[in-house]
C-alpha cells in the first residue's frame, strides 16, 4: 500500500506548495507521512460529517480544497466545528491533506474546471503571477555542455509557455588557478589554466530549484562549480489567479445566464446589468475573486463569474463588464472531479471516493 507522502508527492507535482498564498494552510494538517493509506475520500471541505464518512469507507485520507485549519490552535477543546474535526479525525487515524490556493493557481487547476464546465476556448491565466521563476547561470567545459543541460532539461529547467529545453550559451575563456589541494578535472596546482567553456542560462520554476542545482552538481564535471542564481520579476504565464477565454460562439445574455447555471449546478446567480446584448469572452475565478475584477476588464471580458460579491463590489462593474456571482461552494466543488480524475491516473490499488457530504453552508430559498 502507498503511503500518505505517496500521495502528497504527486498532489505537489500538480500543485506545489510554493503556489500558495501567504495567508494559506495547504499541506498535510493531520497525519503522519509514514502511514499506509487505506482509502481517500476527496472533498471540498472537511467538517465533522466528512471525517465520519471517511470512517466509514475506511479511508485514511481525507483530500480536501479548503484547509480545515487557518490560524493557529492554541487548544483542543471541542468548542466548535474545526477543533471537533480534528479531534474526530486523530481519535479515527485520519489523515488531512489540503490543497487549495496552489491549486487555484495552476493551470490545469480549479478554475479549469469552471472554464471546461462552461465550454471556454483559448484559455489563459488571467493574473499570472511574479518571482515564481529563477534563473541559472553557470560555466562549463564546451565538451560537457550538452549532459548538463540535458539532466537539467529532465529536471524541469528550460521550459517557456509550449517551448522545452529552452537555453542561452555562449562561448567564452575561462581562467583558474588551482591551490595546492585541489583535485582539479583540468589542469594542475598551483599552474594557472584557460579553458574553452560555455557560458550557459536556463529557466526553471523556483519550487525546482534543488532538483535542477542537484542534476546540475550530479553531471558538472569541476570541482567546485561557477554558478549563479537569479530570481525574475517575470511572469510565469502558468501560473496565477483566475483564468479568460472563449465560448465556441456569442451567446445572447440570457442564454448565457441559463449555461452558467445550469453548467454549475447553481441555484441562484446574482448578477449585474450587461454591459453587451450578447457574451464571448469569459473570465472566471472559483471562490473569492473581486480582486481580479480589474483584470477582467483589462482583459475586455464580457463577463466575469466568480463568487462571495459584497453589495456594493457589484457598483464597481460600472456597465463595463456583467459579474455573475454563483456561490463559493458551486465555484469550487467540482475540483473533487478535479482530483479525483488527476490521482485514479497515478494510483491504482486502492479506493478514491467522492465525499456525497454536501458541505455548502448556504441554503437558497427559490
């Protein structure tokens, strides 16, 4: 049977933990890495009725979008909800993993899965975010130019947008000479040497960065190695908030209104005055996402669908673009499809469930 790191691993290969906002709490909250994993319930939440549904379906793990836990616990009382799951999944032996705004933040993450529901084409990041990306600069003998770059490749480096095994070499004199006890590949002590090498820069996500340093430290052939690293104000284009594209064709307001309920299976959606009589261009932000507002205009979207609008954050459409708002809980709950779909490719020999516990706090009267 896999282990519970088994599973986190490949979780933070789809969404690293780098991702997350600072306010956050993704990771593993409950449980010992080490132990056996019987069975996952996947859900949206984890209250007290989720962790007896675990139980039940003899799942260890529970793999859930919000984190159970956002601020510190200074003790376990019982004397509300959170303190009293996580009393019930310690008393049970049930692991809690949380993976939550990394996975809003991922390309193939939560707001995919809104923008697949609603048909949208031509999908991008809307916000893509800052200092997520490093750069490497190194020097290396011309002769072993191609190994290193080559194990770095492999290691995720070099790779821009749909573009692999991106790099930048130029070729240059190097000069060193080498004290009395080193052990130098070329040349001898004390006699200073000048070699042929390469100058060479590569891209990598910055939650890489042991993985790339170690392929390049495993394949280099000097003793000590001449590096550099940088960290970049660019955007990494896959990565951010929020995503924009487009629907197959325009649709008529109301038929648009129509899709979006019922593609979400939303009871309700609140929404502002058109600003156009038809809808093309779509972004989307599962959960909280007026922040992105701005971008969405910037982005000439005709609509914005996203959840948890305040009264008066609805002014600031300003006949500009129509907010749809859906609910937080139908924004985001399809991510257990999400996760679900993503660990069955992985892992084989043991149950994924779909928690069937509706953890939507919010009843509509229609």
């Amino acid at each position: 049977m896999p282990q519970i790191r088994d599973l986190t691993a490949e979780l933070e290969k789809l969404a690293p933990l780098s991702y997350q906002e600072d306010y956050d709490n993704a990771g593993l909250i409950v449980g010992n890495p080490a132990e056996e994993v019987t069975g996952v319930l996947i859900s949206l939440d984890v209250t007290e009725d989720v962790v007896e549904e675990a139980r039940r379906k003899n799942c260890s793990l529970i793999i859930a979008h919000h984190p159970i836990i956002f601020k510190g616990l200074k003790k376990l009382n019982g004397k509300n909800y959170v303190e009293r799951t996580i009393i019930r999944a310690i008393q049970y032996n049930i692991a809690i993993y949380a993976i939550h705004t990394n996975l809003d933040h991922v390309g193939s993450g939560v707001n995919r899965m809104i923008a697949e529901r609603l048909g949208l084409e031509n999908l991008k990041i809307l916000a893509p975010k800052k200092q997520l990306l490093k750069k490497l600069t190194f020097f290396t003998p011309i002769s072993h130019s191609q190994v290193i770059l080559d194990a770095l490749f492999n290691a995720g480096a070099g790779q821009i947008g749909e573009y692999k095994h991106c790099s930048f070499r130029i070729e240059g004199t190097g000069t060193f000479l080498p004290g009395k006890e080193a052990k130098p590949v070329i040349g001898t002590p004390g006699s200073l040497e000048e070699v042929n090498e390469h100058r060479i820069e590569v891209m990598f996500p910055s939650h890489l960065e042991n993985a790339v340093l170690g392929a390049l430290r495993k394949t280099h052939p000097y003793e000590e190695i001449a590096y550099y690293l940088h960290l970049l104000e660019n955007e990494n284009q896959e990565v951010g908030s929020g995503a924009i594209g487009e629907l197959p064709s325009a649709l008529p307001v109301q038929d648009f209104l129509q899709l979006l309920k019922i593609k979400m299976n939303a009871s309700v959606v609140k929404y502002t005055e058109p600003a156009s009589v038809t809808i093309k261009k779509v972004a989307v932000c599962g959960g909280a996402g007026s922040f992105l507002l701005s971008h969405a205009k910037s982005a000439k979207a005709d609509v914005f669908v996203t959840a948890d609008y305040k009264y008066h954050e609805f002014f600031d459409a300003e006949n500009k673009i129509m907010i749809c708002d859906i609910g937080h809980y139908e924004s985001e709950v399809f991510t257990k499809d999400l996760l679900y779909n993503y660990l069955s490719g992985i892992f084989s020999n043991f149950a994924l469930c779909l928690s069937d516990v509706n953890t939507n706090p919010v009843k509509y009267f229609v």
